[in-house]
C-alpha cells in the first residue's frame, strides 16, 4: 500500500495553510512536514483578499479598542478570551510580514500605512494598495520555499481524514496528475482549507472554496460551529459576484440608492459608510424592497460612488478597483459610479476549535476561514480575517509541531485497511457507478440557489424549513448522479462530484442551525425573530452529523471576560 508519512501535514496552501507550516519548522526544525494542496498555493482563495489586514499598530490606538471593536462587530457571540489573544498577537503577525519581505503601503514617514475599514473606531487596516491578498500569500509562500523540511503536494485532493480510535493520524488523498489515490499520514494534522462560499450563488469566494475541510472534519465527528453565521457583503458587482473591496467605503466612497441619497443614514448615521457588513447589508435590501434601488438586468443594485475623490487618490489606493471596473463593468470609476449589490462573501461558523487550534479529535487541528476558533462570532470585522489566518495558523502550527514532537509514529495498520476503504468508496460511489442519470452542474446550481433564496440576508422559518427540505432532496438525486469521465489524469468531473457532495453536507449544517437560532444576532436575520435574544441564545450552535438527513445540536457557551454584551447600536 501506498503511503508517506510526516510529522506534521497540512491541508491547505492558503494563507492560514502556509503560516502554520512555517510556524511547525520554526517551533521543530528537525520535524518533516508535508502541505496538500488541491491547487497551486498561490491559486488559493487568500490571493484574492484586496482590503488588508488589521492589527493596532498606531499609538492611538490600542488591544482594547480593537478587542471591542471586534466582540461589538461579532454581536457579542465571540470567545473574549481568544478576541483578547487575537488583537495582541496581530501586530507582532503584521510586523513578522513586513519582516519577509510584504510589500505593505507606507505613510510619507516610512511607516506600514492603515486605512479605516466598517465597524472599527479607528484607523488599523494594514494594505499592500488593494491587493493585500496577493503580496500577503506571495510573502509566506516565498518564505515557505527556504524550508527544505517543507515538503508540497500540489493538485493533491483530501478525500477523507484518516482516523483511528479518536486519533488523526493523517488523509487520504487523490494525486490529481496521476489519479493515484494515497494515504499520507502525520503524528498531526491542520485543516486550513478556507471558506464554502460556493454553496451559494452569489458569491465573492473563488470556484475552489467548496467547504472541504469543514465537510471532512464533520464527517469524522467533529462539530461545526455557529454554521448560521454567513457573511453578506455589500458591495459585489451585480452577476459576476466579484468583490468590490470595503477599502472603497475606507477611503472615502459613497453609498447611493436610486434617488442619489445615502440612504444609510437612515440606518446607521454615526458611521454610514463604515457600519459593519451586516447592517449595511440589511439596509440595502430594505431599501430595495422600498423601490430605492436601481433596476438592472442582474437584479437591483445601489451605486457606490468614488468619483469625488479624485483620479489621483483612486489610483494610489484603489488600482485594481478601477481595473476591474474597466474590465467587468465597462465603467471607469472615476467618472462613473459603481453598481453594487450583496454577496455572500465569508463563513464566520467552521471547524469547532479551540485557541490554539485543536478540535476535539486528537491531533487533529483547524485554523483560518475553515476553522471557528471563537474570533469572529455573529460578524467578522472586515479585515480580522488576514490576520486571523496569520495568528492562528501560526499557534496551530506550534500546537501540532509540539505534539508531533512528543508522540510516537503513526503505524501502517489501520491505515492500510482505511486507505483501501476510502479507495473502494471513490470506485464505487463515483468512478465505476453505473445507471446515474444526475449530472453535477443541475444540482450544484440548483442546491446554490435553493442556498440564496432560503439562508440570505434575511430568513424565516419557513424559507429555511423548505430549503431544509430542498437540501434534502439533492442530497437524495446526488446518490444517482453520472460521471462520464473515467480518465485518471486530471478527472476534473470526480473532484466537482467530491466537492458537490461536500457542499451538500455543509448546506445542511446552514440551514439547521439557522432554523434553530430563534432570534437575530450579527449575520443571522430572522424575520420571525428580529430581536437579539441573549437570555435564550447567547450561545455557540454545534452541528454534529448524524445517520439520518438533520445534524444534532448542541450548544456550548460563550465566554465573556471584560465586555459585558450590550445593545449593538452604531
Ligand atoms: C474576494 C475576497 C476578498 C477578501 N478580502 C479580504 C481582506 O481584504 N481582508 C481580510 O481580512 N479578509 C479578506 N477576505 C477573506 C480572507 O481572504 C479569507 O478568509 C482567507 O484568505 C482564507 O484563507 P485560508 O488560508 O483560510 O484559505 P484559502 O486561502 O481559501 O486556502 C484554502 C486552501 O485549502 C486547499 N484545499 C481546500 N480543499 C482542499 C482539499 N479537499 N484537498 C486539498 N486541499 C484543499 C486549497 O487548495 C487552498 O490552498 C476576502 C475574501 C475574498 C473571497
């Protein structure tokens, strides 16, 4: 049988990914570690992020107004204690980066620039111009490359999480060049396989971003936590979903309905353009259902404006916007105003994990956009997430070196049965299935948008108990779908089949512990419920899967330390 073994492996070559190898090197020189990627590792979604990553590194300000800032932003459903961690742990990240070489925007002094971002009292977004993804991935995964004791498995797909009597002990994965199914074992392994926004229709987040790593822990009995809570975002360009960065409302552009009125001061006047996603968010679709939005052939849009401030500063700080403009919209963006609407773009809810990253599974951690280590609550804070992949993939990373540097080998006896297990399910359920007549695009398109119209913005109990029901029967018409391409090289229809199936699995998990959550809290709207509910539900919801269609919940509580929850008024 066919296996490598490591000390410790990573699934994911994303933001989180990366920095939790390198922190597993540093932590144990002597450890060999392996990253499994399904894609090149600057093709992950990380490379995408434009706004920038925040850390309180000016003197006016300070851990306590970005620890506030995050657990008001987060509708007090953020673990304070791990908030409190965050906030100091980011500008030693922020600084780190610098060190390796990431080329951050600089104010006229020389120092790291930061711009405003939604929801934050004051000035602490570090960017790189609006491309801080890109130069953000490209510095870690150049850094990564000094590591001989790195070892990558590009277009390597994880199929399963191998574990034996409690214990993680490494995946299974498919080499996507070969078609060659292998076990790769490790004393530890960390999940950092980012975001799911491809369950929905619209949505800022790449074709890759299909929930895998959630779908496999779950499926080894782990809990996802706080699954309701999926981020909208304000501004997408209408069809394509591509996202117009907050760092546009940072600098200064306007949001406009269809009478030229920022409307948001309707909503939320003190901070208008700078509330967090989910208000804005709720308030543009109010204002739609109103009739205040522009009609257009991808549905209604507000038009956000930036033409006021000058050609100059647009392409200083905002590049790539007037590069997208010109090339999705027709439009340039300084003459023109953009159309804008709400898109899925973030998932708060993720692997169950604790500060360091460990789930309840032994060796077993998760870190970045997959994981939900208590950062992010109800709302993420635009920008929290970068540093947050950078944070806590690092103390993942430590957590798994030391383990792996404790712990004895990971032997060929269980993972030789499991490895030929998992084999024989990828035959059968998918390469050598006869009779199908499902394809994978009419679920996958149908399940998106049963996605958009039952668990938006806005829900109800009864959007959410049909899309309970829709997600239900996909999940019946995938067990007879059809996979015309038996090649091994490259069998780009079996990895859409995986992702479909994993797909289906964290739908499911939205969509109950949103019809559960009886009340409405940072991005889980409940038109049923519109009030926040703390004496009922200021609690974490833990999807567990179960043989039948419906997870079990449970709930676990959430720990306060210095910020008592108060009314979320901005
Ligand atoms: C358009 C956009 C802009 C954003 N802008 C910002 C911003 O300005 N500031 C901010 O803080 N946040 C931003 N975010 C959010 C932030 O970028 C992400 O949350 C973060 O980059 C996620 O990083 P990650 O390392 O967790 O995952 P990713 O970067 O998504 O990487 C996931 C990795 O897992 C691998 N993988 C997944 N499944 C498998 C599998 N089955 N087998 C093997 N490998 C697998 C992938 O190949 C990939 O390498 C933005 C998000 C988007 C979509």
């Amino acid at each position: 049988m066919d296996f490598e073994s490591y000390d410790v492996l990573v699934v994911g070559g994303g933001l989180a990914g990366i920095r939790a190898a390198i922190a597993a090197v540093d932590a144990n020189p002597r450890l060999k570690i392996a990253m499994v990627s399904k894609v090149y590792p600057m093709r992950s979604h990380t490379v995408s992020a434009e706004g920038g990553a925040a850390a309180a590194l000016r003197p006016e300000d300070s851990y306590e107004n970005h620890a506030f800032d995050t657990i008001k932003g987060a509708d007090y459903l953020a673990d304070q204690d791990v908030v409190e961690a965050f906030v100091r742990e980011a500008p030693i990240e922020v600084i780190q980066m610098e060190h390796w070489g990431c080329p951050w925007s600089r104010d006229p002094d020389g120092k790291i620039s930061a711009r405003p971002f939604g929801g934050m009292t004051t000035w602490r977004t570090c960017f790189a111009a609006d491309k801080t993804g890109f130069h953000m991935l490209h510095t870690v995964f150049q850094t990564s490359l000094k590591y001989s004791q790195i070892h990558r498995h590009d277009e390597a797909f994880a199929t399963k999480l191998l574990v034996e009597d409690s214990r993680c002990v490494g995946v299974v994965a498919i080499d996507m060049r070969s078609g060659r199914v292998q076990a790769i074992t490790a004393k530890s392994v960390i999940l950092a396989t980012g975001g799911l926004g491809r369950v929905y229709a619209f949505t800022t987040n790449g074709n890759i971003c299909t929930g895998d790593g959630m779908a496999l822990a779950y499926r080894a009995g782990v809990g996802l936590k706080d699954m309701e809570m999926v981020q909208f975002h304000p501004t997408g360009l209408p069809f394509t979903g591509i996202l117009i960065t907050e760092a546009v409302r940072g600098e200064g552009g306007y949001l406009l309905n269809k009478d030229g009125e920022r409307f948001l001061k309707r909503y939320i006047p003190n901070k208008m353009e700078l509330g967090p996603r989910d208000i804005i968010s709720r308030a543009m679709v109010t204002e739609f259902e109103a009739g205040r939005g522009f009609e257009g052939p991808h549905g209604k849009y507000m038009h956000l404006d930036v033409r006021h401030l000058g050609e100059d500063k647009i392409d200083a700080k905002l590049p790539f916007m007037r590069e997208l403009g010109r090339e999705f919209v027709g439009i340039d963006i300084v003459k023109d105003p953009i159309p804008v609407r709400p898109v899925m773009h973030y998932m708060m809810g993720g692997v169950d994990a604790d500060i360091s990253g460990a789930t309840p599974i032994a060796g077993l951690y998760a870190a970045g956009e997959c994981a939900n280590v208590g950062l992010n609550g109800g709302n993420r804070l635009g920008s929290n997430s970068l540093s947050e992949c950078l944070v806590f993939g690092a103390a993942a990373g430590r957590a798994a070196a030391e383990r792996a540097s404790s712990v004895g080998p990971v032997g060929a006896n269980p993972v030789t049965a499991l490895l030929a297990d998992e084999t024989r399910r990828i035959r059968s359920s998918f390469l050598d299935k006869k009779g199908g007549e499902e394809r994978i695009g009419t679920i996958r398109e149908e399940m998106q948008h049963d996605m958009d119209a039952g668990a938006g913005v806005f829900r109800t109990r009864e959007g959410l108990e049909k899309l309970t029901r829709q997600l239900g029967a996909l999940r019946d018409r995938f067990e007879k779908i059809k996979i015309e391409d038996s090649s091994r090289t490259f069998n780009t229809e079996l990895t859409a089949a995986l992702e479909l199936d994993f797909m289906l699995e964290v739908s499911e998990t939205i969509a109950y512990s949103a019809l559960a959550r009886e009340e409405s809290r940072g991005a889980h709207a409940r038109r049923d419920f519109p009030e926040r509910d703390d004496a009922k539900w200021l609690k974490h919801t833990l999807a567990f899967r179960t043989d039948r269609a419906e997870p079990r919940l449970e709930y676990a509580d959430v720990r306060i330390t210095n910020f008592k929850p108060q009314a979320r008024t901005y």
